[in-house]
C-alpha cells in the first residue's frame, strides 16, 4: 500500500502537480491493481465524492504518459490499469470471469522473447497474455464438464460406437 507521501513523490518526480485526483488514481491503482476505469472511477468517488469521468480519464492517460501507470488490454476487456511498471512482465487471463494476474517474465531483462524478425525496430518489450480459467473458474469448468448435457450423450461420435 502507497503512502500518500509516496505518491506525492511520485507525481513530482514525473513532473505533475500534486492534485486529489491524481493522488486518488494512482492510490487506487496500487491498491487494486488490473481494475478498468469504471472501477477506478467507483473507488475515487468513494473516497472524494462527485469526480466526473472524465477527469478520472484524463488522470490516468497522464499517469500512463508520464510511466507511473499500465495500460493493458487484453482481447474483449476493457482497458485495465497497473501500478507495475519498468519489469517487462505479462499477464494471465481467465476466460470465464476476466480475472487478471500478474505472470513474471520467463527469460529475464527486457525483452524476454526475440522475434524471428524485427522488420529493423528497436524491439524494447515483448507482450504475452496468457488465457486460461482461474482457480474458481476452472472448478466449475471442470464440475460442468463432467456432467456431459442428455443431448449430446446421443449424438456424440464417441457414445455411437
């Protein structure tokens, strides 16, 4: 948990005046990491009351553009925010739920994969997302799947031999 002292440090140091919103945004996002702009919008509103959407939007590209901030997208979500910055780390996703986890980097320094050809970029990181079910999802997955539905016991290649 960040210190209010800390993220007045942290603005600073990036360059931004120290402002409630921005201290709320990136509380919020060091708290709860991986959470969409309308869950960062919930949280700072519960703790400063009426703040417009926008401002919050306008908080986070500034905390993403100065690099205190994460922005991933995984395929089909929202767009979701992190306070780790600076390791090149990626993510694991469930498919059921959209629980999102932190995955350190397999190799090592950034970036941890090569591509087979850069086209000549610099190449300085390497996204990867795993997809999967959480540990929640997956047992009820798992339970689902054992129970096989009536119609699919008759038309099933395997039950007609």
């Amino acid at each position: 948990m960040l210190t209010t002292t800390e993220c007045e440090r942290q603005l600073r140091e990036a360059g931004l005046r120290v402002t409630r919103p921005r201290l709320a945004v990136l509380s919020a996002v060091h708290d709860h990491p991986h959470l969409d702009t309308d869950a960062i919008t919930g949280l700072v509103r519960a703790e400063l009351g009426a703040v417009s959407h926008q401002a919050v939007y306008d908080v986070l590209r500034a905390l993403t553009t100065t690099g205190l901030l994460r922005r991933i997208e995984p395929t089909g979500s929202a767009a979701r925010y992190e306070a780790r910055v600076g390791d090149n780390h990626h993510h694991v996703v469930c498919r059921s739920c959209g629980a999102i986890a932190d995955v350190d980097c397999v190799v090592g320094a950034a970036p941890c994969l090569t591509s087979s050809d850069d086209h000549g970029f610099v190449v300085d990181e390497a996204e990867v997302v795993f997809w999967g079910h959480c540990p929640d999802c997956s047992t009820i997955t798992t339970s689902t799947l054992r129970r096989e539905p009536s119609c699919l016991k008759a038309t099933s290649p395997a039950r007609q031999r």
